[in-house]
C-alpha cells in the first residue's frame, strides 16, 4: 500500500471519529477512539485490505467501551454487511459445511 493510501485511509477513519461526538456504544462519554467491528489482524488484512476500513466496519467509541463492550464480528457478518464473498479458507469451508443438509427427507 502506497503512503498516500495510508493517508486517505487514515483521513476518512479520522473523519468518521469526528463526526460523533460522543461514543455509539454507552452515549455519554467523548468519542476519542475508533474500534474496528471486524478485528485488524494480521491475516484479515491480506485477505481484505482497504475493506478493512470501510465505514459500515469502523465505530467511534469511548475508552472504556472500547475495552469492554464493543462488538466484534465474525468474518461471515463481515463480509454480508459489506455484501462481499468470504475469502478466508476456514471461512468458506464453514459455509459449505453449514449449507450442508444431513435430513434423511
């Protein structure tokens, strides 16, 4: 990733932060940090890059909320909200393996 792109990543993230004033999670204390619904691990970078910083996925929340109460997601809650196909392995062998059916009908 280009410097520049970090830049416009890290400005758009900056820029949803200041539009809350207060933090999504309790509604009382400031907003001073960003957490990321679907974690920033190393492997969910590769795999998504950009996406990763996607608004619908970036929350502006207080300290405390943000080391206790806010939400992760899983990949698959991930990737619908953001209507994209999972890329991970063990993702995609967890929907095949969901999808299939075992009834004796």
């Amino acid at each position: 990733m280009t410097e520049r792109k970090k830049f416009e990543i890290t400005e758009a993230c900056y820029e949803k932060l200041s539009m809350f004033s207060v933090c999504v999670i309790c509604g009382k204390a400031p907003a001073t940090q960003l957490h990321h619904k679907f974690s920033q691990t190393k492997s969910h970078i590769q795999l998504y890059g950009n996406l990763m910083h996607h608004p619908e996925n970036i929350q502006a929340v207080c300290h405390n909320c943000h080391m206790n109460r806010a939400k992760k997601l899983t990949e698959k809650e991930f990737c619908d909200m953001l209507s994209i196909p999972i890329r991970s392995k063990s993702g995609i062998f967890k929907m095949r393996d969901t999808s299939i059916n075992f009834s004796n009908g």
